[in-house]
C-alpha cells in the first residue's frame, strides 16, 4: 500500500472533501492535488469578530468549521452518514491537536490552517501543548454535527419565510453563538 491508495474514492476518501475536487464519474481515485480556490473559500468560512484587534490573529473554531463542512456538502453530491463522520472528524482532529486561543476565542489560526490543511505541512511555529484522544476528537465532532443541524434548520426557516439569504451563527440579537460542550465534572458548559 502507498499514499496514493488512500485517494481511493470512498474509502477514506469522501466527495465534499473541505480542500479537494469531489472525484470525477468513472474514476477510481479522487484529485490528490489541493485546490487552493477551495482552500480560500476555506479561510473565508472563518467567522472574524467585529470587536478584534487588526492585529489579532483570526483563527477558525469548531463553529467555523461547521460553516465549512455546510458550504461544502451544499455544493457537492451527497455523501452518507459514514463519509460525513470522516470529514467532521477530520477538522475536529484538526482544530482540537492545533487549537490556541487568540483574543478569547479558540481554534487554529489561518495561517496554521493554511499551512496544515494547504501545503500538508506542520505550521512552523506550532508545537504540542496537549494530549489528544479519540474521545476528546469524537465529542468535537458531534459539536460540529449540531452546529451544521442548527445552520441546516435555521437556513430553512429562512427560505421558507424570507427571500434573504441564510442567516449566519447569530441569534436574534445578532449576538454570536458560542460553541459549548458539556463539562464532564458539572453540569456547566464550557468550550473545547
């Protein structure tokens, strides 16, 4: 086996692929080259406070990559519930082995998002901080399977009610949604 079976279509490999073309009808392997269109509209799903500093660094949290996972199986043909676990856990093992925090929110910055996921290579400057388990990766994920239901059902409440267009991940204060995960020793939520 080389890396080059791992493009095998369907195996691990799913259509709606967050940086890769979905594979062409008839083949048998998926493009293995990164699209780096898809990597722009990639940074372009993270979600910039309005109130950060120009020179904070925006980084992308599991709500971003929510919006992302959502903008990608809407422009693609459908993939099933196996392949759409696969790519949620993809960008959950991303953000939760690379996540920092920067001006209070955590995630990955651009920059180490376009480095890991665009050039298939370790941000520089990047160094583990913590450990990283299967469990911790699947609860992330299933944070992100929310987020997309919540956008998915929001987005239909608008397009049955209103000629506009989805509203984003704010409630009706316009407030931004913050991703919670229950806390395993309280009842309390907290992030990551």
């Amino acid at each position: 086996m080389d890396l080059h079976d791992i493009a095998k279509h369907n195996l691990l490999e799913h259509d709606a692929s967050l940086v890769h073309l979905d594979t062409p009808d008839g083949e048998d392997f998926a493009p293995i080259t990164i699209d780096q269109n898809l990597v722009d509209e990639l940074e372009n799903d993270v979600q910039r406070e309005e109130e950060d500093s120009s020179s904070a660094e925006p980084v992308m949290d599991l709500y971003d990559a929510a919006r992302a996972r959502l903008r990608r199986e809407n422009a693609c043909r459908p993939i099933n519930m196996i392949r759409q676990e696969i790519a949620r856990g993809e960008i959950s093992l991303t953000i939760t082995v690379l996540k920092i925090t920067s001006n209070g929110k955590v995630g990955v910055p651009i920059e180490w998002i376009r480095s890991f996921i665009g050039h298939e290579k370790l941000p520089d400057n990047w160094r583990p901080t913590h450990k990283q388990g299967l469990w911790n990766t699947i609860q992330h994920s299933q944070i992100i399977k929310r987020a997309v239901a919540e956008m998915r059902k929001s987005a239909d409440k608008v397009a049955n009610t209103s000629p506009m267009p989805p509203a984003s991940d704010s409630n009706i204060n316009g407030e931004r949604q913050p991703l919670l995960s229950p806390s395993k020793k309280s009842s309390s939520c907290t992030i990551f």
